[in-house]
C-alpha cells in the first residue's frame, strides 16, 4: 500500500537524524571543573576538554537518554582505570547543562556552529 510505504520510509528517515545533543560545545563560562568544551561524535562517542590541552583529557561513549539528554560514561585519557558519568541535557535557547552522576551543574556549554 502506498501509504504504508511512504509512513515507513519517512521513519527509517527520521531515525537517522543526529540527537540535539550531538555537535560542539564550547563553555560559557570558566568552570570549577576546567572543561572548556566537548564534542558529541555521531557515532556514539564524545571527547570533553580543557583549555590547556590540546587533546581529549576525557574519552567518552554516551547514549540517548531522551530526546534531549545524553548519558555520557568516560574514562580519563591519561588513566583508563578512572572513570566519571554525567548528563548533558540540551536546553531550548541551544545551551546544553552539564551534570555530574549526582545531578550537579558542572558546566553550561553553548552549541557552536558545524563546520561542513
């Protein structure tokens, strides 16, 4: 049937659309955790860092966990055997609050335009 055709290509489309919080974010604000921005690879992995380094001081996987908040589980680049959690939720205006794993503000990010 035509109809169902259409409502089932226009699904597999819509599962394809990168979530709200996947992109670059850069802090606001100086933070007492010293996280200067954070990258939300499509893929499912994220890296978090600070202004004095030039790579990644945490290596990230994270998962939706709902259509504007992810769950990110990261280790510390520099010791693997150190791990932290914490939640982005993308807010209406293009922020995005970063929490720890005790729903703490740690940081207030601002989306950054992509680069093509």
């Amino acid at each position: 049937h035509p109809a169902s055709l259409a409502l089932c290509s226009m699904l597999l489309l819509s599962a394809c659309t990168p979530h709200p919080g996947s992109g670059e974010w850069k802090a606001v604000a100086d933070n007492e955790a010293g996280f200067s921005r954070i990258e939300v690879h499509y893929n499912g992995r994220a890296d978090i860092y600070n202004a004095t380094a030039e790579t990644a001081i945490l290596r990230c996987f994270w998962g939706g966990m709902s259509p504007r908040q992810i769950a990110l589980d990261c280790v510390v680049a520099s010791d693997t055997d150190i791990s932290k959690s914490y939640h982005l939720t993308v807010m209406q205006d293009d922020s995005a609050e970063l929490t720890g794993s005790d729903q703490q503000l740690i940081a207030t990010f601002s989306r950054q335009p992509r680069s093509e």
